[in-house]
C-alpha cells in the first residue's frame, strides 16, 4: 500500500510550521526585553521556550510524517 499524499503535505506543512516557530521564537529572545529578563533572572522567557518547544515538536512530528512509508 502506498504512502498518502495527504499525510505527505502535513508532514511539510508541519514542518515549515516548525521551523517558523523557532525562528520566530528566536527573533524574541534576541528582544531587549528579552535580554533584560534574561540578565535579571539568568534564564529565557516563558515566551520564548514556548515558541521553541513549540517549534521543535511540530518540526519532528513534520519529518516523521514526511519520511514515514
């Protein structure tokens, strides 16, 4: 049995999402408010780790449903 389209374009979709998400993720933690809390608190944002998080699992789920046969 063949591999559905359907499932192909969602893996793709998912991980573009997925690298969107970290990149955007990326631009806030290069904020100034971010580097503020940063400096006071000695870690990222909630914000920020949410977008990556975010962005990691949304890219291996892409992948996975791209490459699965």
């Amino acid at each position: 049995m063949g591999k559905n389209p359907l499932t192909t374009i969602i893996g793709i979709a998912l991980a573009v999402c997925g690298l969107g998400l970290i990149y955007w993720g990326y631009q806030l933690a290069d904020s100034v408010t971010s580097q503020i809390t940063e400096a006071v608190t000695g870690a990222a944002p909630d914000k920020v780790m949410k977008f990556y998080i975010g962005g990691a699992v949304s890219l291996a789920v892409g992948i996975y449903l791209f490459l699965r046969k």
